[in-house]
C-alpha cells in the first residue's frame, strides 16, 4: 500500500496522511506501520485524506480507530476529508 505523509510546514505536529487503494486485511498492517511513524506524544493532529481510498474494511477501522485513541489519549486530533 502507497501512504504519502506530509508534515504541515507551518505547524509542527501536524501531518496530512494520504493513503492510496483499499485499507483492508492484506494492507491494514502497513497502513498502522506508516501510522506508528508519526505518533508520539508531540503528534497534534493528522489529517487522513481518504481520497484515494476505495475501501476500509473492519481492519482498517480498526487502525483508524488505534490512532485516533492515542491522539485522543496525548491531547492530539484526527480527522478525516474526501470520504467516499
């Protein structure tokens, strides 16, 4: 799975993720992988532009779904545009 992550160039803590094709059960793992890369407790907010995405099956809630919890846990924000 191709995940494009942009850093916000003026707020630091702040990423535009960009995921390309299905999240399901064969890519919800590197989805997470790409996803680990930028949480840390200095993460403030991630936006997830579903543009790009076709399908998210139960496993891919389920990583949208981790990453919002330690967001929400370290006082950070997930949100998402373009949803199909």
């Amino acid at each position: 799975m191709r995940v494009q992550i942009t850093p916000h160039k003026d707020k630091q803590g702040f990423f535009t993720v960009t995921p390309h094709g299905s999240i399901d059960t064969d890519t919800h793992e590197d989805f997470r992988s790409h996803l680990k890369d930028i949480l840390a407790p200095s993460t403030r907010g991630i936006l997830i532009d579903l543009k790009n995405v076709d399908y998210i099956s139960s496993a891919g809630l389920g990583v949208l779904f981790f990453a919002k919890k330690f967001l929400t846990e370290n006082g950070g924000e997930l949100v998402f545009c373009h949803p199909k």
